[in-house]
C-alpha cells in the first residue's frame, strides 16, 4: 500500500513474460488464467520472486481455461491447505465463467483462505461476472460477504481501451457497489486512467481504494 492505504497493483502476465512492473506498484498480481491450481501454480512460478510488494497469486480467468466448476474450487482449497502457496499474501479468484450454483463454494474458499492468513481479492467482469448463470447473486452475495479485503471490477473488454468501460453486466449496479465491505480496487488498462474511474465511482457514492493495471509493461 502506499502511505494512503491505496493499492497500486499490477496484474504480470505468466505468459510474454514483464521484465519489470510499473514504478511504484506494491501488490504484484501473478496472472495465468487457469482455474486449474496446479496449472495456475507451474505457470506463476517463475515470477513470484518479481513480483514486487503484496505477491498475489491468481486463479480463474475470463476464457475457457479459467472456467471455475466446484471440483476446482476444491483443488484450490487442497492447495491451500497442504501449504502450496504459502509464499504468497493474497489470492485473487479471477471469477469470469463458471458453473451455476458456486457461491457457497466461493465463500468457503474465502474462509479457508482468511483463516490462512491470505488476503482475498475477487475480480469480475465490469460490475459482475458475465460467464455464470447466476452471476448477479452471485455479485451480491459476494459485495456483503466480509472475508473479502478487495473487489476488484474490471473496467475494460479487450484490455485495448483508450479509456475506462463503465458498462455493467447481469443488471448489477455500480451504485450496488457502495454498500461493499470490500476495498473497491478497480483493474484498468493504465494506471493514468486512474483518476478518470476514481471520480466516476465517487458518482456513484463508491470510494475506491487504489487500482490495479492490466496493460503489460
């Protein structure tokens, strides 16, 4: 965090691998795109020893190989419990496509990682994750829900954009957003679009509390 509390993140790509993340960045987001721990695992790494401040390690993602179901779910928490990421602070559940009916296993998951002393990120898809059937209770669920330190809404498609998507999905508000216990941590393409989503979620009655930047350094 900086002296303000803010996050100053950086999602790092496992695949055309970073040489270096932004100036400034402390939380250091290692991101394969795999649901499967142990393919998120081998993929992350050779990065952990990069990645700079709070080191976060990533599972889920927004195509095919991210695809949560409850058995992955469930592979993760082994994971977690057998010590297998332990070097890590935090765990970001990269929550895009998915099974119905997963909440529940969600939450026990975040459980499982609080009382393991993990931070717990979700990020979604805009304001809720568009590959899950039940994706807006999910969303709801997941705003009210207190094992989750930061909510981190992505407010891009391509990842390309000259500027921050602000379109919602599955009829999940931005203004829902103010009522999360979360830290609100928006994910955009460069960090110079910052200042643009914090006074845009203000509008909404939504104090964020840093970002996180997916465009590749």
């Amino acid at each position: 965090m900086n002296a303000d509390g803010d996050v100053q993140g950086y999602w790092w790509w496992t695949w055309p691998e970073s040489q270096a993340a932004p100036k400034n960045t402390n939380m250091g987001i290692a991101f394969s795109g795999w649901a499967d721990v142990n393919n998120a695992i081998g993929e992350s790494a050779p990065l952990y020893s990069k990645l700079p401040g709070a080191k976060i390690f990533t599972i889920g993602g927004g195509n095919s190989n991210g695809h949560f179901t409850k058995s992955s779910i469930e592979a993760l928490n082994s994971a977690l419990s057998s010590g297998k990421l332990d070097g890590y602070a935090g765990i970001s559940y990269d929550i895009e496509e998915g099974d119905g009916g997963l909440t529940n296993t969600f939450q026990e998951s975040f459980t499982l990682a609080k009382k393991l002393g993990k931070k717990v990120m979700v990020t979604v898809s805009h304001s809720a994750p568009y590959g899950i059937p039940d994706g807006a209770s999910m969303m709801r669920s997941f705003l009210s829900d207190t094992n989750i330190d930061y909510i981190s809404p992505q407010l891009y498609t391509t990842g390309e954009e000259a500027s921050n998507e602000f379109s919602t999905e599955k009829g999940v508000q931005w203004s829902e957003y103010a009522q999360a216990k979360a830290a609100i941590v928006p994910s955009i393409v460069r960090g110079s679009y910052y200042a643009d989503a914090k006074s845009r979620f203000a509008s909404y009655g939504v104090a964020t509390k840093g970002y996180i930047q997916w465009e590749q350094v």
